[in-house]
C-alpha cells in the first residue's frame, strides 16, 4: 500500500503542470469553411494535417509524457496511471517496420514487439503490468518516440501488446444556450508553452497562413484570398501589418491574361532577352516546385501590358518592401521573421530564422546577367517593380548567414523570384 501511494505522490507532481490548449478553426472572406489546416511547430520541426472542423488540443509537455527531448505529439498514453490497462496512441512521422519496448527505469527491457506503423493515428492495447514506473519506447526508420506510464496493477507479469483499429478520438462540446452537443474528432500535439505556430488554413482554391504562440483556448480565423495565376496555380496568401502577402512564391508561366512567359533555358539567349523571361533554377523542373520560378525584371515592369501576378495582386514596390520591413522592426532583424525555419532549404547556419509572420522565405538562388545559376541555399532574392536608372531595378535579398534583409540593383537581365502583393 505504501508502495502504491509513494508511485500515485510522484505521478500527482509530475502531472501537476499539465495543461492543454483546445484551438478550434473558422474561416472568412472569400471562404466561411475551413477545409484542412497544417499546423506546423516552428520551434521543433513537428507538424501534422487535420480537418478543420477537427479541435486541435494542444498538450502541454510534463515529465510524464516527455522524459526525453525526443518525446513527440506523435505518442500519447491514457489512462496514466494505468491499472488493467492503457492505450498507446501512436501517429509515427514515417511508415514502416517499427519496435514498441517497454521498459523499466532501471532500462531493463521488459516486453517488445515488432510491428509495421502507417503514418496514421494507430492505437496499442497494453495490459499485464506489475505496479511500478515504465517507459514506453518507439523506434522506428529515423525517429524514436518515448514517454513515462506509471502502473498501479496487480498483474501476474502477463504482459501483452495488442494493436487496435486506426482512431479517431471524439469528445462532446457543450454549447451555450439552447444548441445542441456535437461530437467534434481531437487531434492531440505536445506544445511548450512559448512555441509558436504556423497555421495553414485551406478552403477549395483558397489558402491562407497564420501564426500564433497559444496561451488559452482560441479559435483561429483565416481570412481567404483569392490568389490564382495565370497558369490556374493557387498560392496562400498571408496578413503582415497592413499588407497582405503571397505566402510562396510565384511559379507561373503565363501572364494573367493567358499570355505565355517565354521559357529561356540557353545562357547567351538569357545574358541578351529585353524581353519578359523566366526560368527553372539551373534548368530543373523540380526546383520550381520548392522555390518558384526566376523572372527577368522585363517580366514584372511596370510599363508591361501583361501583368504577371494574379487578378488583385502586383508586384511590390521598393517602397513596399520597405513598409514591411519597417513594420517587422527594421531590415536588420526582418530577414530572420520572414525566413523559413531549419535547414530543410537554408544552408546552416539559417541565423536569426523565427519566420514568426509566415512569410517563409527561402533560398532559391539567382540567375545572374551571364545566365549562370548559384547561391541557391545561401540566398533568395526578390524583385521590386522599381528601376535604378535606365538599365538596373531594385531587388531585396536574405541570406542564410544573418537575420537582415538588404536591398540593391542589379541588371534587368538577371533573374529573381517574385512575391506578389495584393492590391
């Protein structure tokens, strides 16, 4: 008996700062329904996909469900303290072949299966444990996740794992007045207090980026655009102060009106075109894909005709670049909030990278006057719809190496990416 309160002392403090966030999703503007939302945790790398009538429950990280710095949202444990049994709800990064251990403090392995993880949410029945503190290890292909369960059973040592159907939790809201309950599904993500939040709202066509830093319960709006090229691709947009982004950039091949950018894959014809071009970075398909697409300045000039973003957007002035810089603090500290996160496309060292607004920048590289290709990892450029004298225009650059944005000319040749601002 001492034993089982001594084991029931520790759990009570180490749950004793738990806490959880419900977050739930609305839409206005172009669209009032949220399809999906990606919710994407920019100080750890997590991120996962729900419906966005789906409540996401935000689970604030205590020593019982994250022991170890490897501990995901992708594990979770209930009811801990177990007694006949517990649930290991389990949504792995990758699928694949994967190892479910159970372990005592001591490390001491006491039961392990193999099973094959799809990267769905999956649940494991666990039952025949002897009172006492375990921790429960996955490993699978590239990621390992672990939390702590404390067992107040009396079992023989009979320990059996055994998988149940894929599930989706539900859980009853109560609404005020006369409503009615609902069942709404809850997606669980661990959270540290302090991390902050990129959500991606979709509707049909319609897509937009928020991000937050959740203290409280809170329902996050997106505001739809419409923001559709020429080429009928479809681009998020994204709310910085008063000013409102394409949250990615731009990749079309056609004019607004259905015109067609010519492609220019050859150097000497790039180094001499005066005429609107675009191009693939170093000439592959794929890297229009993550980066966009480079233009020459000829294609977003103001005295073109045929305008190259979408209905209701154009191409930043200097002047603009320079509004949103000022609102983030100043271009010594804008590039870091407008940079995307980890070196998935920044080189190392990605120094002072929050992409707190959403905009996530990245480093696509250039196509210089030569029609030579470099500094993609290092550096992403953008173009303004402002000259510098007859033959130059004036561009904003980030690099990976500091958080500043800077600006300059460079020939009308050359090639940059574009991000459109809605008018």
């Amino acid at each position: 008996m001492k034993k089982l309160v001594l084991l029931l002392a520790i759990f009570s403090v180490l749950t004793l700062n738990a806490q959880n966030y419900q977050i739930t999703f609305s839409g206005t503007g172009a669209s009032t329904t949220v399809s999906t939302v990606k919710v994407e945790n920019l100080n750890t790398g997590t991120s996962l996909t729900l419906n966005g009538s789906d409540i996401l429950r935000l689970t604030i990280a205590t020593a019982v469900n994250s022991p170890k710095d490897n501990q995901s949202s992708d594990l979770r444990i209930y009811p801990n303290p177990m007694t006949d049994y517990t649930t290991l709800e389990i949504f792995p990064p990758l699928s694949g072949n994967a190892v479910i251990e159970v372990s005592e403090m001591t490390g001491k392995s006491v039961y392990k299966i193999q099973n094959y993880l799809g990267t769905l949410k999956q649940s494991f029945k666990l039952t025949g444990l002897k009172t006492g503190i375990y921790i429960v290890n996955i490993k699978g292909n590239g990621y390992q996740l672990s939390g702590k369960l404390v067992s107040n059973g009396n079992s023989n040592g009979a320990i059996s794992i055994e998988k149940n159907n894929s599930i989706a939790q539900s859980v009853d809201i109560k609404k005020s007045g006369k409503e009615s309950k609902s069942s709404l599904a809850i997606v669980d993500m661990l959270y540290a207090t302090g991390n902050r939040l990129k959500f991606t709202g979709i509707s049909g066509n319609y897509s937009t980026v928020t991000t937050d830093i959740p203290a409280s319960d809170k329902t996050i709006t997106f505001d739809f655009v419409a923001c559709t090229d020429g080429d009928n691709n479809n681009y998020p947009s994204v709310t910085i102060g008063t000013q409102v982004w394409m949250a990615a950039n731009l990749k079309t091949t056609m004019y607004n009106a259905g015109n067609v950018i010519t492609s220019v894959t050859d150097n000497t014809a790039w180094s001499t075109n005066t005429t609107g071009a675009y191009c693939n970075y170093s000439n592959t398909l794929a890297n229009s894909d993550i980066y966009g697409r480079l233009y020459n300045w000829y294609v977003v000039a103001p005295t073109n005709p045929k305008k190259v973003c979408p209905v209701g957007w154009h191409v930043p002035t200097d002047a603009e670049w320079t509004t949103l810089t000022t609102y983030l603090g100043g271009a010594s500290v804008a590039g870091g909030k407008l940079k995307e996160t980890t070196t998935t496309h920044w080189s190392s060292p990605n120094t002072g990278a929050t992409n707190e607004t959403g905009f996530t920048a990245l480093p696509g590289g250039y196509r210089d006057v030569s029609g030579s290709f470099g500094l993609i990892g290092i550096y992403g450029f953008w173009w303004s719809s402002s000259i510098s004298g007859t033959t130059y225009a004036l561009y904003r650059d980030i690099i990976n190496s500091n958080g500043s944005i800077a600006g300059g000319d460079n020939d009308q040749h050359a090639g940059s990416y574009v991000r459109c601002l809605k008018d």
